[in-house]
C-alpha cells in the first residue's frame, strides 16, 4: 500500500524576524497560511537586536524608515527624532511585533543551518543549530544585507587582556570607556557614528584607519510636533511620490548634470544638500554616479569641508579620501571630523602600514605598538551574500547555493534562484535592496513574494521556479547597468571587496528602484514570467 507523503509542517518557512521577517510573516498569515519564522537573536528586530554600539542610528529619516503598509501603524507611532537611535529603532519593531500579534509564530534562538529542497516532497527540509527540523512548502529567506559581522581574523586576538567588542555584534549589557584607553579599527558608517560617542568618554581613543571616509553631517534633530503633525498629513502622498524615484527616498534627486549647470549653480546645489544633512547629498547631480567628471566635482566639494573641519593640515590630509564619492555608502555623522581635534583622539593610517597582530596589550601595526585596554572592531559585514551563504542550502540535485554563488550570486530579480524552487530571498543580491530605500525595498519584496504564493496556490501549481534563461537574462542586464556606474570603482563591500576570497561583482542593482518595481510587476503581471509553475 502506498503511503502518503506527510504535509509539510508549515506552509511557509521565514528565517529572520527584522524589518523583513517580521512583515512577511504577517503578510503570509494575512493569506491565511501557516507560517514559522526562526530567528537567532533573542528578540525581534534584526540589525537593529545585533548592532547597539554607541551612536548607531539609521541613515535614512525615521519617518520613511519604517513601515508604510499600515497607515494606522503608520499615523500612531510617533518618531522623536529625523534619525531615530537604535534603541527606538528596536522598540518599533518589537511595537510591531505585539501590535500585529506576530511572536506566536516567531521562534526566537533558532540559528538555521540548512534548509534542502526535498524535491519527492516538494518541501523545504530545515535544520537549526539546536537540533530542530521543520519542513515547509516555501523557505523565505529573510535574512538582512549586513547581519553577517566580519570576524575580526587578527592574529593574537585570543591573547589581548582587554575587552573586545564588534560594532555589529554589541552586548546587551552597557559598555563603559570612562578611563580607557580606546581602539577602534575601521572609519566606516559604524565607526563614524560609534567614534564622537566613545571619544567624549573614553580616557584616549586611537582611530585606525585604512582607507578614509567621505562623510555628510547628518544635522539629527528632535521632531517637533507641528513638524510631526504635517509629516503625517503627508505621509501617503510622500511614500508614493518616493515609490517614483530611483533611491525610493523622499528626497528630491536632481534632473540635471553636473556639466550642464554653472560653477555657482553647481556650488548651491552641493552646498544646499550639505545644509540639508543626510543622503540627499545622493542626488545633488543626475550623473553624479555614472560620470568621473561630476563625480569629482562632488568629492571635491566634500574634501573642502573636511579640510575646513579638522584643524591639523596632516590630519585633515589622511582623513580627506581620494576616491570616487558614493561607491562606498557616503557615512552620516554628527560631529565626525571634529572628534580628531580633540588631544585626546590619534588617527593612525594603517594604508600602508597594516595591522600585523594583536598583542597582550595592544595592537601591532607594521610601524608601532599601540597599548590599549579596549579594542572595538567597526570592520562591517560579509554583506547581501554572506547572510545566505553560511546557511547550508541545497536545492535540486542536491546541488548548493555556495557551488551555484562560487563566481557571484545568481539570481532572478534578487528574489528567486534557478534550481531552488519556492525559495525567495528579500533583498537578495541583485535587488536595489541597500542602494533603495531599505524599508520600502522589504515591503516591495515581502508583496511580491506573498502575491506570487498566492497566484501559484490559486493556480494549483504550487512549485515554482526561475528559469535558468530568466536568471541569465537577468543577471546580464544587472552587469550591464552596474558596468554603466562608478560603483565597481572602489573597494567596498557593494563589490564584497571587504571580505578576502569573496568574488568581486556589485551586488545591489542600480537601475533603480522606481525601474526595479516595474519589472517586478510586469512579472507578476504576465503568470510570471521567467518562472515555471507546475504541480506539486
Ligand atoms: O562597515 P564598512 P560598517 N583592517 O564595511 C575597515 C550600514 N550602516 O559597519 O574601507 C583594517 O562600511 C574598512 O576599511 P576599508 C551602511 O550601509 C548604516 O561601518 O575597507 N580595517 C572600513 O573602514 C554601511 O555602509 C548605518 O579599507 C579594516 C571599516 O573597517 C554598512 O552598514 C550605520 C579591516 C568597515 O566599514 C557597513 O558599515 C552603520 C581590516 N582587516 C552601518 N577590515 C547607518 O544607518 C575592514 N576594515 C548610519
């Protein structure tokens, strides 16, 4: 007698409980299916649980960094300040998770290890770290850009006396720096915002820095209620006329190139959006991502002001970078660059003379010993890939995402992969994800996702899959207009530049969010087009 396959436990398996995890589990409940989230934190909130260092904030206004799909949501809460700190970041979220009732379906210490398509059974198979096996029909992964830290690989750590700490991986219980002498690796938008905070308390902070920074003032400042009280008159109309750009922010990009404006038009423009604060500075020329010229007319603007914030000309000279502006993320700060005229910070520039081994004591560079009680580590993420990757995921055949990733991610539309049926990765490499507006780039994923279940379900057929020929098509025009921007020049971690043997290809696409929606829908919109549905 034959017997009948068992059901999957759950319909839908997500794995994470950020920004994403959070909405898709209540997207998916809405349908009417079962749905498990496992997360590894101890609570909900994602990046905003892993990274409490000092200073952490968001970069993107609170009032679009946060959630749109509920306009009661939307109109109740109540930001205090243009960039909210981490801890009222995470009191948004865990206010989510209470209001939508989603910890019943959240599991929370559940490090997921392998997830392997069974394909007999038409189910996800997943595995956590604790023992735990649960099965599913669809796996979504919701696993954030930048939650995989980089491990700081010194040689000697294990011997330093002192206390350690990654930015992305900060204790819960408070830090104190009063009477310590201080090091910090790293000058990118964690060290930048963690390095003011710590200076003012510690007894001595030194900065080692490998390539500088370009950085905007963020110009924070607390709400205040009429300013709230037309934000919220405004709030649909903003978030839809933001939905039209290719940022997906509510800042205004301006239309013109560099070269077609005047020396002064172009100075009011640049000055006016480093008045403005934040990352609007983005937008200052159409072509500031795609032509060197204007690029340069850019970057120049910002190494004047650095020049005119640090006091020492050396100083100022190893903070003032040489690169193309906006390839790496452009850094928010409050008080960055004048933190290096206090007497009590030293920047080291470890360029040319890098770090060879922590000591008992201290840090070794190839030119001196530096003696320190603390060190923090603000060397950033195994970025949009990473988070993936060390999860075992095998899909059919057996075969696994780290061989089918070996030169670079794959993927159609960053939201399927080719041979892992009902597989769906949120913000996946080769979505706008971390050049978009973050929040909305979930919610635009976590819609897509749910509308496609849906339509597979409704249709019966409920397996669905990238065709290998969508995928190459894809992954071609996401070269192609990568190839087209001054992203590949630099040496961040949008190339995955900062992680050794990591293939180097621009990971976020950068056609545009506005370009990106479309497509997406026109997909939806044909029977999804690029995939193939059948059967179980
Ligand atoms: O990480 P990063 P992050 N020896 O990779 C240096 C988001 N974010 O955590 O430039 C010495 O940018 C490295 O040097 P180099 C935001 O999207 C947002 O700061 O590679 N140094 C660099 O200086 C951001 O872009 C917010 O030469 C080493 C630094 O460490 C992303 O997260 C706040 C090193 C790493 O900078 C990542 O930011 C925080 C080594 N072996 C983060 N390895 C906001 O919302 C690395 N470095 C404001």
């Amino acid at each position: 007698m034959l017997r009948a396959t068992p059901a999957p436990d759950f319909d839908a398996i997500v794995v994470g409980a950020g920004f994403a995890g959070l909405y898709m589990l209540h997207r998916l409940r809405s349908m009417g299916l079962s749905a498990r989230v496992l997360e590894q934190g101890g609570g909900v909130g994602g990046t905003w649980y892993w990274n409490r260092y000092p200073g952490a904030r968001c970069d993107l206004d609170s009032v679009e960094y946060s959630y749109q799909f509920s306009d009661d949501l939307q109109q109740e809460w109540r930001w205090s300040e243009r960039f909210a700190a981490q801890p009222e970041i995470l009191r948004y979220l865990e206010h989510v998770a209470d209001r939508f009732d989603l910890r019943r379906d959240i599991r929370f210490g559940k490090t997921v290890t392998e997830a392997a398509f069974d394909e007999a059974a038409g189910c996800w198979r997943i595995a956590t770290a604790d023992g735990a096996r649960l099965s599913a029909t669809y796996c979504i992964m919701a696993t954030g850009c930048l939650s995989v830290p980089n491990r700081p690989a010194f040689d000697g750590l294990d011997r330093f006396q002192g206390e350690w700490y990654h930015t992305g991986a900060w204790p819960h219980e408070a830090v104190s720096f009063a009477g310590k002498r201080v090091g910090i690796v790293g000058t990118g938008s964690s060290a930048v915002q963690a390095i003011p905070v710590i200076a003012a308390e510690a007894r001595h902070l030194t900065v080692f820095q490998r390539q500088a920074s370009y950085s905007i003032p963020a110009r924070n400042a607390p709400l205040g209620d009429a300013e709230y009280a037309a934000i919220r008159a405004r709030y649909g109309e903003m978030r839809r006329r933001a939905r039209e750009t290719p940022s997906g922010c509510w800042w205004s990009a301006n239309l013109v190139a560099a070269a077609e404006m005047s020396a002064e038009e172009r100075e009011r423009e640049l000055e006016a959006r480093w008045q403005t604060g934040g990352l609007c500075f983005y937008g200052v020329f159409k072509d500031v991502l795609v032509n060197p010229e204007a690029n340069e007319i850019a970057a120049e603007f910002l190494r004047s002001k650095i020049r005119a914030q640090v006091l020492d000309p050396e100083v100022a000279a190893l903070l003032t970078p040489r690169s193309v502006v906006g390839c790496k993320r452009i850094c928010l700060d409050t008080d960055y660059f004048a933190t290096f005229n206090r007497p009590d910070v030293t920047l080291v520039d470890i360029s040319d003379a890098p770090i060879e081994e922590i000591t008992r004591t201290g840090l070794r560079t190839r030119r001196d010993h530096y003696e320190l009680d603390t060190m923090v580590f603000a060397i950033g993420f195994d970025a949009m890939t990473g988070p993936l990757l060390r999860i075992d995921i095998r899909g059919r055949g057996g075969r696994t995402l780290q061989a089918k990733w070996a030169d670079g991610p794959r993927t159609y539309l960053g939201l399927a992969v080719e041979g892992f049926p009902n597989l769906f990765t949120i913000t996946g490499p080769t979505s706008p994800s971390v050049l978009a507006s973050m929040v909305p780039a979930i919610e635009q994923h976590a819609e897509w996702v749910a509308d496609c279940i849906a339509h597979a379900r409704a249709s019966a057929r409920p397996r669905i899959e990238a065709t290998r020929a969508a995928e190459a098509a894809w992954i071609a025009h996401h070269e192609e207009a990568a190839g087209g921007t001054l992203f590949p020049a630099c040496n961040s971690w949008y190339v995955g530049a900062n992680v050794d043997g990591k293939p180097r290809r621009v990971m976020p696409y950068t056609a545009g969010f506005a370009a990106y929606v479309e497509k997406c829908d026109a997909v939806a919109a044909s029977d999804y087009e690029g995939f193939s549905l059948s059967a179980a």
